[in-house]
C-alpha cells in the first residue's frame, strides 16, 4: 500500500494539535492531523465548557508576552469564524496578602504594566457579593481576564484548519512513530504515513508515543462541578468575574460565573492529584469528589451553593514545576513534543499552535520558549536527567502506563 505524504502529520486533535493544524494549514503546509477519538471528546483534557485566561500571571511574568499573542490570536480566530469564544468577565484572585496568587498576581501586572484593582475584604463584598472573603484576605481584579470555550474554541481551529487544507482523520489511533528516510513513518491502527515532521500532542497520553516522559509527565485525574445559584443575580455573567481562590494548604480553587444554563463552575487545581492510567476510561465522579467542591462552594461562594446540576472529569499532564513542554525531541529533531501543560494550557493553545507551527517549518520560533525546552525540563529534574532524553526506540507502541503511585 502507498504512504501517503505529508510535511508535517500532527498525532492528537484536542487544544494544542487543533491549534496547530490550523497554523500549519494558514501557512500552506500539506497537513494531517490524526486523532484517536472522536472530535471533541470527554478522554482528554480541553471538555467541560470554560477555561479561564488572563494577562496578569502569578505563576511566572515571563508568560505575559505569550499571554499577549494568544489573545490577539484568540481574536483572529474568532474573526475568522465569526463566533465568540472569548468573553471578557474580569479574574478576582482571592486570599491573604502575601500568598503566590496574590503576590505573583501584581507583580505580573506591575512588571508588565497590566491594570488592576487591589481589593481589601468589604470593597470585595460590596463590588463581587457572590464571594465570601475572611477579613484578612484581599483580591485583585485584573479587568482583562476572562473565559474560552474549550469546545467552540477547538471545533473552531478544527474548522479553519480543514478550510485551509489541512487532512483530518478522527477514530484513527496512532500506534508509533519512527526515523525513516530523513523523515519519519506514523503508523495507525488504519494506515501508515510519511512526514518530514511530526508534532505529538496527545495530552496525558504522551508517555505512550514519547516514553521518555514516562514518569515525567504524569497524568492527573481533575474534577469540576457545576451548581445552580442560590443568587442568580450576583452570579450573572456581567455580574461575577472569573475567579481563582488561594486556600493556603488545602490548595487553590477556580470558578466561572453563570454561563448557560449549567449554573456557576468550580473546580481544584489539580484535585487530589490522583494519578491515573490514561488507557484506562474516566473513573466515576465519587463521594470524596463531591464533598470537596460542596464544601468549597459552601464556604466560599455561597450565592452559588444551589442544588449541584453535573460533574465532570478531565485530566491534567503534569510536568515538573508544573510548566509546559514545547520543544523538539534532542535525539530526533524531526519530532516536536507539545502537549503537557500542568493544567494551565488552554489559554496558550492559539499561540502554543503557532509556535508548533514555526518549530515545524523552521526549527526554531522567535516566540521566548527557552522555559519550555527539554533542555529547561532537565535542569527542573536535576543532574543526569537529560539522559532520559536519548536516542529514541526504533518504534514506540503504546504501552500499559505502569501501576500508579497512591495519589497524593
Ligand atoms: C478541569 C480542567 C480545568 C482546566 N482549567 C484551565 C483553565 O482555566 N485555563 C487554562 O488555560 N487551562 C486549563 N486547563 C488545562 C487545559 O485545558 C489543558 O492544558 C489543555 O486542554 C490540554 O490540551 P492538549 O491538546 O494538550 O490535550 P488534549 O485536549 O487531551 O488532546 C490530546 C489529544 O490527543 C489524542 N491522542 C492521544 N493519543 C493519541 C494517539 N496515539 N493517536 C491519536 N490521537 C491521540 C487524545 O485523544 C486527545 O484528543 C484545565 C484542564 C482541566 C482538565
């Protein structure tokens, strides 16, 4: 059977791949894009109706000029499409002065000139009365903050991409990549194909096809719920921003006001960091998942602790220091890693593609994404770990994720 030919064949259509098979296809490249599911899937990580997206980033200034590309791509998209994925809400970040997502919060906008407004608890209850805040905790509400729709967000890119020529193929799986050729060979469970380059960004699964990061970017089960407001007034979109909640050692907590007719979302960044087998389907939604958000949203939101309306599980892949992996693999340049993003990719997806996309036709990308090489990664892992990093396997099969550590 004839190979079909491609530049660049990109494995996993979910945030990251869809955004990059729309790049490559503005840019004129042959692409095909192969995912193992069904478009807009609940196995991954980019379902369950919002993500939030700001400017002003506690976890590290040095995203912001990222921050800036994604919006305005964000905006093109959106042009394009003519649809509205991106909703400005406003972000609230709630705690005590002095902890990470407060301090790392202003400093961002303070670094990058960014506005915001500093809170103490009763100008709180009086501008956002859907938030209960002790008294010594404070919130800063950066004004430019907002939400995605992950799902109008993806199909859109999907959308565009296939406009521009991209080749899509959905319930195919990839079972390997390997050099051949000067190029490399990806074999499915349906066919086999060439490309010069391959960009992988299958999200948890990424251990399967890239197995040096087996170990390293570790799969996470997440929960989210979404319950019907006792206030629907304060907890109107246009009413209640976007928020993000530090709870000292018990964690943090995101939520979304009212979109739709789902009620108000909460959620845990990184739940229970409950690690998973990503072959293995999502676990059912149990007691200790409910009881957690319950009794958050009952804390610390009351105008939304209505009856709970739905729960769902998502996945995040997380890296050491829970940053992003977006490089070339050392050992064999043709592949490009791009998927594990410590639960706070979405956002970047528009500029996550358009890097994808100049790493794949260039090599390189004038974007700063030094931070998220492997040669960064390995320094976070400590001596001796770019070893992981070798010659790969002359063909890599996906393979049982080994028996997971007690999630902690
Ligand atoms: C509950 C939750 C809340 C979040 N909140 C935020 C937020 O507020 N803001 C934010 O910026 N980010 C947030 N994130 C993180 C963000 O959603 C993820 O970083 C992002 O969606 C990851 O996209 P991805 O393309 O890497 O992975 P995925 O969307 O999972 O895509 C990977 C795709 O690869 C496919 N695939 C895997 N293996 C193969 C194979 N062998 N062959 C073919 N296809 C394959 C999979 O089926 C999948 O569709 C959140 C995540 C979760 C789970």
């Amino acid at each position: 059977m004839t190979e079909q030919q491609f530049d660049v064949a990109v494995i996993g259509l979910g945030a990251m791949g869809a955004q990059a098979v729309a790049h490559l296809a503005a840019r004129g490249i042959k692409v095909i894009g192969i995912e193992r599911f069904g478009p807009l899937h609940d196995r991954g990580s980019s379902h369950g109706d919002s993500r939030l997206i700001r400017l002003g980033y506690f976890e590290d200034p040095a995203y912001v000029p990222l921050l800036h590309r994604a919006y305005r791509n964000w905006r093109d998209l959106e042009a394009r499409v003519r649809e509205d994925l991106l909703t400005i809400t406003g972000v609230l970040q709630i705690g005590k002065p002095g902890c990470h997502i407060v301090d790392g919060t202003i400093a961002a906008c303070k670094l990058h000139n960014l506005p915001y407004d500093l809170l103490d608890q009763a100008q709180a209850a009086r501008r956002y009365p859907a938030f209960q805040l002790d008294a010594d905790e404070v919130a800063v509400l950066e004004p430019e903050g907002g939400f995605l729709r992950p799902e109008a967000a993806t199909l859109a890119a999907l959308r565009v991409a296939g406009a521009d020529g991209a080749m899509l193929h959905f319930n195919e799986r990839v079972l390997g990549i390997t050099p051949s050729d000067g190029g490399m060979a990806v074999a499915t469970d349906q066919a086999r194909y060439r490309a010069r380059t391959v960009v992988v960004a299958t999200g948890s699964y990424i251990a399967g096809l890239v197995p040096e990061l087996d170990q390293i970017a570790v799969p996470i089960r997440v929960v989210v719920g979404w319950f019907q407001p006792r206030d629907g007034l304060n907890t109107a979109l246009g009413r209640m921003p976007g928020f993000l909640r530090d709870e000292g050692e018990a964690g943090s907590f995101f939520g979304f006001p009212v979109i739709g007719r789902d009620g108000v979302k909460v959620g845990k960044h990184a739940h229970f960091r409950e690690v998973i087998d990503p072959e293995a389907p999502n676990a059912p939604v149990n007691e200790a998942d409910r009881a957690l958000l319950e009794d958050f949203i009952a804390r610390r939101v009351p105008a939304a602790a209505g009856v709970s309306v739905g729960y769902a599980t998502c996945r995040y892949t997380m890296l050491p220091g829970d940053d992003f992996l977006i490089d070339r693999l050392p050992s064999d340049p043709s592949v490009i890693v791009a998927s594990p993003c410590s639960g706070h990719g979405f956002k970047f997806a528009s500029v996550v593609g358009e890097i994808l996309a100049d790493l794949a036709t260039t090599g390189e990308s004038s974007l700063p994404i030094e931070a998220f090489s492997f040669a960064s990664l390995a320094r976070r892992l400590g001596t001796g770990a770019d070893l992981a990093f070798g010659r790969r396997a002359a063909i890599t099969t996906p393979r049982k994720f080994p028996n997971p550590p007690n999630g902690s």
